[in-house]
C-alpha cells in the first residue's frame, strides 16, 4: 500500500488501517491526514455547511501525540 508521505495521493476516505499503519510507522500522522482532509474539503464547493477545524486541529494533535507515545 502507498502511505500519503510517499505519494500525496492517499485518499481520506481510502483505508482506514492503511492510515492506522502509517501512523503506526511514523509515515504520516493524524494532523498530516487532518490537513489533507482540508485541502480536499476545499475544493469541494459547497458540500460543507460548517466545519469545526479548531476543534478538529486539536483532537488531530492529541492523537498525534499519543500515536508517538505509543
């Protein structure tokens, strides 16, 4: 499987645990996957009444942090 470090081109909405295993090999990290959700939401016109991207931020960096943790 491809990671979204190697080729920018994983899909948000591709395989679960192929994210779980990036992360698990420090290939790519859950604000990583958060910022690539944001990019493709964007060019998404109008399908997004609202988004909560603070609040997603933070949770994105507290998985992070406890995907380094192990």
């Amino acid at each position: 499987m491809m990671s979204m470090t190697d080729t920018g081109s994983h899909s948000v909405t591709g395989d679960a645990c192929a994210l779980a295993e990036d992360f698990a090999q420090g290939r790519s990290d859950p604000v990583q996957a958060l910022d690539k959700a944001l990019q493709q939401a964007a060019r998404a016109d109008h399908v997004f009444i609202s988004m909560s991207i603070e609040r997603a931020r933070r949770e994105a960096e507290a998985s992070a942090a406890r995907w380094q943790q192990g």
